[in-house]
C-alpha cells in the first residue's frame, strides 16, 4: 500500500543518519567569533562522543531538517522532537516522492496524518490514523516497532552512540559553518558494524546469513562528515551511501545520501495529539483498506 510505502521512506530517511575512539587533548585554540573557545578537535570517536552527549543530554531537544536521497526517493522535511524516553515528543513534517507526511509522536502513540487520496484508499473520513507504540496487535506492532527504532535512531543521542561504536575519524579541521566556528571531521563507518548493532539478535538468522554473505568481500566503508560548535553539539552530518550501495549490490540506483542540519537545541517541543473525533485506528483502516 502507499501508505506503509511512504512510512517506510520516512522511516528510512529517519535511519540514514549512522555516523563514525579516546583522547582529548587539552590545549583549546583561539575564540573565533563563538562564546566559548573552540577546543582542539578530538583524534578519535570515543572522546569526541563522551563530550558531545553531555551537551545534547542536557538540551535533549532540537529541530532537524533533512535532505535525503535514496535511489529515485527523494525525502526532505524538518523533526522537532523532545528526545525524553517514554515522554518523547516528535512532530515530523516530510516530503517524500513529492507527498507530504505528517507524524506526531506523544505518550507512546503515534499520529498520521491521512491525506485525501489516503482516506479514500482507508475508507474512511478520519483525518488521523493511530498506532500505539505498545499494541499487542501483530500488525500495529510490527509498524509501531519499525517506527519506534526509526524515532530512537533519530536522537542525536543514538546517532552519537553509533559514531563511537560503528565509525572513526579519518582527519579534522577547524572552519565555519554559517559564521559559526566548527570542527569539521572526517568520519569512516563500517556498515557491517552498523548492520549488527542495529538489527542485533532481530532478524532471522537465515535472514542474516544472506546478507552477511551478500555483504563478504564489499567494500563495507561509508563516509560521513559531522560538524560540532563549541559547546561539542552537533550542528550538521553528511552521510554518503553510494559506494557501499552499488558494491554491496542494492537494486536501487543513483544516490544514497543524506544529510541533517540540527538547530533549536534546548528549545521547548509542544505536541498534542489530534482531537479524538478526528482519529482512527490506524491498524484496522489498513485491514480494511486492503
């Protein structure tokens, strides 16, 4: 259906952030024009993660606008999430193929939004459909838990976890970005490390055997780049897919990239859920849809 279709390329622009252990040394450079002196850059993952999650642990939100490309899918749009456990608030405006997607995410239930075209094809004249993020019903549990890894993974928490665990800095500068002074790393991943951190013990093990044995002998490498101000937040990350796509075999073709420009930190979020009289189940609208 279209409309999982569309959550699916959501849920893929959400993930494409995965980004690339430690000392820090001790000496900061100059102030160049920020209220703190930026630091010099850290040499490795683990020092640059340790100081960045103080940052974003104690903002823990921000706005995220994103421009990512995978094959002929285009998706752009902005995130404003509260990054909070069980109380996270996530208000997602997305484009993708050229169709609008809207997701609001509070007390573990998520809201979308269903345009014309959607209702129509979900028989129904609710404008939002809902899944409970912890529903029992295979259906909406399979959707809510594709999703719920989708949000998780797009907290510059999570993103940073995975820099420390899946990646490493090739080289660094000092620069600006938008008159802001940064330092500007070079980060490689290996996609190998990310496939098992981020689907670990869930997939089939038949299902691993074959990509594993897909991936054997590819080039496994992905460059990234990330830049961080002075108080070590994340101001931006690029991630380029291409190379490791068409070694490992994908059928799509073009581009596979991504990049996340992040504002907003510490900004309050307000997301309410929709008036009930405007909410369905969204499970049962794609039962009966079918």
């Amino acid at each position: 259906m279209r409309t999982a279709f569309k959550l699916t390329a959501v849920a893929a622009a959400l993930t494409l952030v995965v980004t690339g252990c430690g000392t820090r040394p001790a000496d900061p450079v100059e102030n160049k024009g920020g209220e703190l002196a930026l630091a010099t850059p850290f040499t490795d993952a683990l020092g640059l993660v340790e100081a960045a999650k103080q940052g974003t642990r104690k903002s823990k939100s921000s706005k995220t606008t994103i421009d990512s490309m995978l094959g002929a899918e285009k998706v752009t749009g902005t995130v404003m999430a509260l990054y909070d456990g069980p109380a996270s608030k996530i208000d997602v405006n997305m484009t993708t193929a050229g169709e609008a997607v809207t997701l609001r995410l509070v007390d573990q239930t998520l809201f979308i939004k269903l345009p014309p075209d959607q209702k129509t094809e979900l028989k129904t004249d609710k404008n939002w459909g809902k899944i409970d993020l912890n529903s029992e019903d295979p259906q909406a549990k399979a959707v809510g838990k594709a999703m719920q890894k989708s949000f998780e993974m797009g907290d510059p928490m999570k993103q940073l976890e995975l820099v420390e665990k899946t990646g490493r800095i090739i080289r660094s500068e000092q620069t600006q970005l938008d008159g802001v002074p940064v330092n500007h790393y070079f980060v490689e991943f290996d996609a190998k490390k990310q496939f098992d951190l981020f689907l670990g013990d869930q997939a089939p093990a038949e299902e691993r055997a074959k990509i594993e044995k897909r991936l054997e002998g590819k080039n496994l490498l992905i460059p990234a780049e990330l830049w961080f101000n002075a108080e070590q937040l994340p101001l931006k990350m690029t991630m380029d897919m291409t190379s490791f796509m068409k070694s490992a075999g994908g059928r799509q073709t073009g581009e596979a990239r991504a990049t996340y420009t992040y504002s907003d930190w510490g900004t309050p979020v307000n997301v309410t859920a929709p008036p009930a009289a405007e909410v369905a189940d969204y499970a049962e609208l794609t039962k009966q849809g079918i």
